[in-house]
C-alpha cells in the first residue's frame, strides 16, 4: 500500500448478532455449548469443554446465547459456531467492554502453563502469513524450537495490517514475541520488516535487545511461511506444514501483539484488526472488528456499495473467494471486494514462460497445469507441485489468462497434497 | 472488565490508494504480439530506407497475404481455431525481414514474374504453422520452415545484390543499378561513397559471398586471410550501420539491436539467449579451423588466433566478419527467442543458446553463412523438449 501514514483501526459498532467459531478447524465434532438462552458476560466461555489443539470460545461482549449455526470463515473454510444475541445497555446501544482474564497468569518458566493461558484467552491465528500458533506452540513442546520469527510484512502490501499494528503497538509486540520465545525455549529472534517504512519499529526492536529486526523487501508474496523461512533461514517448509516441524515458530505482528497483549492487558482476543480494499472506489477500509463479526457487518457500517460484487479473504491473487457473511475470527484479516469477473475464454499457452519467472517457489506452473490437464500425477509432481505456495502469481502474470491456480488446487484436492 | 472501547457512531474516511490492484497484468496474447512486432520497426526501417520502396511494398504484400489467409485458415478444424492474427503478424513480419526488396514487382531480366513469390510465401506461412500445431505448440519455428522451403525452391534468386545509394533513401528502386555489374572493391563505406549519378543503387558484392568463397576455397587464385579482410570485403562500417546488400531486416546490425533491446525493455525476450548465442557464435569461430591461405593446397589451421603468420588482429577481424555478414544475430534476436522454440527454464535457455551459437559456428563456415545460423536454429529447437525436461527449475521449497 501507499498509505503515507500508518492509519488507526477504529472500533466497528457492536453488531446485534455475533457468530462466534467453536473451532477453527472444519470437519470436526463441535465442542458441547452452554444451552441456550445462557446470558453470558464478555470474555465467559461459551463452550464446555474443547479439544487440547483448540482455543476457548469466548464471548466478545455481554450476550445471550441462541444457539448453534455453521458459518464460513475468512479463509473460505466451513466451520460450526454458536450465535449470540448481543445484549444492549440503557440507551440500547450495545455493550463493547473489553473484559480482561480471570485467572492469574501462569510462572514465567511455566511453558504449558502459558499455552493454557493463551487457550483461554481464545486467542486464534490462523492464517496464511502466520500458521495456526496452538498447533506451533503444542509443537514446540515436542520438539524444540531454536527461532522465533515475527513477520512484520503483510501478505498484501495493499493492505499494511502488520505494519499499523506494529507501529501502534510496538511495546507490546516486542512483549508478545518475547513471551513465544519464552514458552518455545527459542533463543534468537527475528522481526523481519521493511525497515525503511518502520524506522521506529526497528528502533524499539534494536533497543529491546536479544531479538534483531531483520531488513526484508515487502514483495509479494514474501510474507508466506514457505517463502520467508526459505529467504530468511534457507529452511525449506512444504507449503500447508507448520514452521514447527522445521524448528521455528512463525508469527506475524497481529497474532504478536494479541499474545502481548494477554501478557501486558491481561485481555482475551475478542476483536481483531481488519482492512478490506474496495477495488472499484480504490480505497482502503480499516476497522477493529469483534471476534464473531461478519464482513456483511462492515460492508453496513461502512456503507461500502457491494451488489454483485466479489470478496476475497487474504490476499487477492490467491483467489479465495467468500461469501458477504464470512465471520472474523483468527483466518484472514485482509479482505477484498471487487467487481464480479467477467468471463474470459483463455488463449492457448504460448509458452512465454512468465509464469516460471515469476513464480516464487521455482516450480514450472505451465508444466503443471499441462499435467493437470492430462491428469499426470507423476509429470505434476515433476514439474514441482508439492512446492506450490498458491500465491496466484502464475494467474497474473498469464498472457493467455489460463487458470493455472485453479488447475493446480484441482490436481491437489484430486490426491497429491502439498 | 475495566476499559471501555468508544464508539465511533461516524465513519471515517476511507483511505484512498492511488493504484488499482488489478487481478490480471492486463498483458494478453495479441498484446504479446503486437510488442514483438513494434521490437522489428527499427530493422524494417532501416531495411526501407536502404532498399527502398520495393522493400515496403515487399512487406506489405507478405504481410497482406498471411493475413488474409490466416482470416480464412482460422476456420479449417480445430486447430485453425488456434491461429491468432495477431500472432500471425508477427510472424509474417519476421518472415517479411529475412525477404530481400528485389522480389517486389519484377526483375527486369527474369523469365518469369518473381513478385507472386512473396504472397506465397505470406500464405505458407500460416499453412506451416498451422501444419506445426498452431500458437505456442510447434517445435520448428514457422518461419524458419518457410524461409528453408523458399530456399529450396527459389535458390539464388533470393540472394540480394543492391543497396540505395545515400541520395535515394527510402524512395529509390533498388534495382536501379545503372549497368548492373558489381563493383568489385569498395574502399569507401557507404556513408562516405561518391554517388553514382542517374541510378539508385549500387550492385555490389556481398560480404557473404566473399567470406564463403574463402572458407570453401573458391579463389581461383592465391589469398591469404590478410588479403581477403583487406582488399576483397567491403569496410565493415557498412555491416554494422548499413550500406550492404541484404534482407530488407539485416539491412543494418545496430538496427537489429535496438530492436533487440526495445523486446528486452518490455519484457519479451530473455537477454540470455542472444547474448550466448553471439558469445558461444564467437569463441566456436575463433576456435573452428579456418583456412590461413587459399592457394594450391589451402592450409586450415585449428585456432587460427594463435597462428603467428597470421596474427590476432586478422583473425579478429575475420572473425567480426563472419559474425556481422550472417544473420546470427537477426537470427539470436527475433527467432530463437521466439515462446514457441526456446525453453521455459533458464538453465535449459542457456544451454540451449550455447548449443545454437555452436552450431550456427559451424553451419555458417561450413555450409552457409547467409543460411547457416537458421540451420543452427532448426537443430536447436528441436531439442527445447528435451531440454525443458532435463533442465527444470529446482523447487525453492
């Protein structure tokens, strides 16, 4: 993005409805509810009991449980939820009250102890620029973990969330990074940034010691996990496997600060940073959204004109398309919305060859879409499929608009995984 | 529960971006096309103003032709479905350039009319490339099989033998050639040549030819390679800026760069295979045996440069001949860069301009040099498949 000056999150008016994910993985049993009709305070649980990998379902603000629904998430996945009617006070308004945790925290060497507190306080990430962090941190108690490596780089620099948050809550970003390195046992540090564009993040960084703010260019699509690990550590992490399993942990600034501010506010995460970019006003929406929320709840507020339009949950070339009512949680936090597409009757490859050069992962894209097409597993394989990060970077690039993403999603649902 | 977020009943501004992000580059195929096509304005200009409105006309009628016909091919089974105008100007265009001016209209002392061979060779063009799997498929460039069929065909009818004079630029006939015999030495380069008056242009001997009759033997008398870079080729001015006789798109070296540079600007063509073409084009001409003199028993010498009865400095002069009187690098430029021939990956792009440069070595001093770097080419191509499988890109991850 070219915003000049890094532009604040205000708070989105507390909807009447909130739709809040039991888990953030689909296909799933959904953890036991209250019963409904339950008159909950902001920041109670909301389920009774979840599985170890899970974070706690908490209600973002006073309200009155109805019952269960399915929703879809951000990233397009489907999940079960529990929907909540928000409570209003005196003047009908709905109550935003951020609650604060209960219990006290856990020993500062309690490594279990501050996964727990983390499980309790509901705080989910789990997108592409920053792996699910339970997963990572349950991990880390398997195996050890000798990095820990905050991105400060946003998975689309049209919409620099990272960059905000980093710049807003530096202290406790440095806190939140600190803590992970704590409870993984991790002895070096990295804050990769753009160093330029945040001299005062890297300024605080440098002075906080035992981490380094590491100077990266903010290139499409250098924020994924694959991409940095291999760029940064030379570390090679198949696209969908934990950074874990490589012996670092890997979050962005967002998921940063809500564990810094666990550490430092004592808050659960009830609301997350958002930015959806309008693609036909060519302007960018940012809010502070509750953990429940729907994008049908911002598109309103904002009275952000939508008909027929298209929404994208993270980055825009990577094509994941959702539906007006995808509910914020912890998957993706930049959203788009863009006229609907128009048909297009590809041309046949003309071998131009941009799509190897501009592919990240070094793979052969037109190589694989023709194995697709002749359903060759072991030519797909070849021609690198497993390395595919789906960053969409092939689709641009296409002078023949062939749809080589869409292709290589097809072969990996049809068996080869990445 | 001890801090209480406000409320922001009015919204705040959006914050404006000033770029749109766009889902698609924008870039399509004939857009790809119709760049390769503006990269071969510099050489075609450069072959009007030197071989003059028979040259346009030439161009014109080539083009005209596999136009008209690619509209009516697009229609055959489908694979017709496949061929693209855009992609089928360029295409034409290319071959337009590897055409000399003369065929244009008529030769004066031919039998037969000449003019009919460029429209053919337009209308071959888009049945060729329909023959060879249409856009992106064929591993044998089109042009380069139609070029090869107009050799067989036409033979030395195809060879140019004129070029304007300065004063006639653009406008002159290029068979305006006064009493037509070739001049046999020139001194002068055409930038300072004395005008002949009451013709256009000058019949003069080509480089080429003069070259190849060395390295085959053809003097009937004796000539050392010092005597063949100074006394029997035309200055070498007139190879680099122009003033040779020629296709109408190798009318000038610098030309044909700036058109290679214009393609490498946008983005087109990857700078590694003309510039391995040409590097490996001249180390296998500096090592390739060479004929010092030709006398009664013509005496070849492996890496001549090292020869101390010739000297570094004629070989190198030899060497810069033979490179700037073929078509390499029209060749390296505007046909081996070509999507449908030339490998995807980079490693097998370099190796696969290595192999050509090799090859059109040894074509051009053995067999060819007007004709020899296609040959390279044709050889070459027919192993990009190969290539792009053994040389894949390594998975970063």
């Amino acid at each position: 993005m070219r915003v000049t000056q890094h532009p604040t999150f205000d708070p989105l008016p507390t909807p009447e409805i909130l739709r809040v994910p039991l888990t953030p993985r689909g296909g799933v049993e959904a953890p036991t509810i209250r019963p409904a009709g339950t008159r909950v305070a902001a920041g109670e649980r909301l389920a009774t009991a979840v599985s170890q990998l899970d974070p706690w379902p908490i209600a973002p603000v006073a309200a009155e449980i109805v019952g269960t629904c399915s929703i879809t998430l951000t990233n397009g996945r489907p999940v079960p939820a529990v929907e909540l009617s928000t409570i209003c006070d005196d003047s009908g308004v709905p109550e935003f009250l951020a609650p604060t945790l209960e219990a006290a925290p856990p020993a500062d060497n309690d490594r279990g102890g501050w996964i727990d507190r983390l499980r309790e306080a509901g705080l989910w990430i789990d997108r592409w620029t920053s792996p699910n962090l339970l997963a990572q941190l349950h991990d880390s108690l398997k195996r050890p973990i000798d990095t820990v490596v905050c991105s400060v780089l946003d998975g689309d620099p049209n919409l620099p969330i990272g960059a905000a948050i980093a710049s807003q809550e530096t202290e406790r970003l440095i806190t939140g990074v600190r803590r992970l390195a704590k409870i993984t046992g991790a002895t070096k540090i990295l804050v990769v940034m753009q160093r330029r564009l945040l001299p005062d993040v890297a300024a605080a960084v440098k002075a906080a010691g035992g981490m380094s703010a590491v100077e990266m260019v903010n290139d499409y699509p250098q924020a994924d996990p694959s991409i940095l690990l291999a760029t940064l550590l030379k570390r090679k992490l198949r696209p969908g496997r934990l950074p874990s399993d490589l012996g670092v942990l890997l979050v962005d600034s967002v998921a940063a600060v809500a564990v810094g501010r666990v550490e430092i506010d004592e808050q659960p995460m009830t609301s997350l940073p958002v930015a959806l970019f309008h693609h036909s006003r060519n302007s960018t929406h940012l809010a502070t959204m509750l953990v429940g929320s729907s994008l049908h709840d911002l598109l309103e507020v904002r009275q952000v004109a939508s008909g027929g339009f298209v929404f994208r949950g993270g980055d825009v070339l990577r094509d994941r398309r959702i539906s007006r009512h995808a509910v914020m949680a912890g998957s993706e936090i930049a959203l788009h919305a863009s006229p609907g597409p128009t048909s297009v009757n590809p041309d046949p490859c003309i071998r131009c060859g941009w799509c190897v050069e501009a592919c990240p992962s070094n793979i052969h894209p037109a190589g694989l879409l023709d194995s697709v097409q002749r359903r060759d597993t072991k030519a797909a394989e070849h021609y690198g499929i497993a390395a595919c990060v789906e960053c969409g970077l092939c689709d641009y690039v296409c002078p023949s608009r062939l749809p080589i993403l869409l292709g290589i999603r097809t072969m990996r649902k049809g068996g080869i995984k990445g | 529960m001890d801090t209480v977020l406000p409320i922001t009943p009015e919204q705040p501004p959006p914050i404006e971006a000033p770029e749109t992000v766009l889902l698609h580059s924008g870039m399509n195929v004939p857009g790809v096309f119709l760049t390769f096509a503006s990269g071969a304005i510099f050489p075609m200009t450069a072959g009007i103003a030197l071989y003059g409105w028979r040259a346009m006309l030439a161009i014109a009628l080539v083009v005209s032709s596999a136009m008209s016909m690619a509209v009516v091919w697009r229609r055959i089974g489908l694979r017709g479905g496949q061929i693209r105008v855009a992609h089928m100007l360029w295409l034409s265009v290319v071959l337009a350039m590897m055409l000399p001016a003369h065929l244009a209209v008529n030769l004066e002392n031919a039998d037969w009319q000449v003019w009919p061979i460029l429209p053919a060779a337009g209308a071959t063009l888009v049945i060729l490339n329909w023959l060879l799997g249409g856009l992106g498929v064929g591993r044998v460039h089109p042009v380069l099989a139609t070029y090869l069929l107009m050799v067989a065909l036409f033979g030395t009818i195809l060879n140019p033998g004129s070029v304007l004079q300065r004063n006639s630029l653009f406008v002159g006939d290029v068979l305006d050639v006064g009493t037509g015999q070739p001049i046999a030495a020139i001194k002068d380069p055409w930038s300072s040549r004395p005008i002949v008056p009451s013709q256009a242009a000058l019949r003069l001997p080509r480089a080429s030819e003069q070259l190849h009759a060395f390295t085959r033997g053809n003097y009937d008398s004796w000539v050392s390679m010092d005597a063949l870079v100074r006394d029997r080729v035309p200055p070498i001015q007139d190879l680099i800026l122009g003033g040779q006789p020629g296709p109408i798109g190798m009318a000038s070296i610098v030309a044909i760069a700036i058109g290679g540079l214009f393609l490498l600007y946008r983005g087109l063509i990857d700078y590694r295979i003309p510039l391995l073409i040409m590097l490996s084009l001249m180390l296998a001409l500096y090592v390739l045996p060479v004929p010092i003199v030709i006398s009664e028993k013509t005496d070849w010498r492996w890496l001549a440069i090292r020869d101390p009865r010739v000297g570094w400095a004629t070989v190198m002069t030899f060497v810069h001949y033979e490179m700037l009187a073929s078509p390499a690098l029209f060749m390296a430029v505007f046909m081996a860069t070509d999507p449908s021939v030339r490998p995807m990956a980079k490693w097998a792009r370099a190796v696969y301009a290595i192999v050509i440069g090799i090859l059109a070595a040894v074509s051009q001093r053995y067999i060819s040099i007007s004709g020899g770097p296609f040959v390279a080419l044709l050889v070459g191509s027919l192993l990009t498949p190969y290539l792009d499988r053994l040389l894949r890109p390594k998975p970063l991850i």
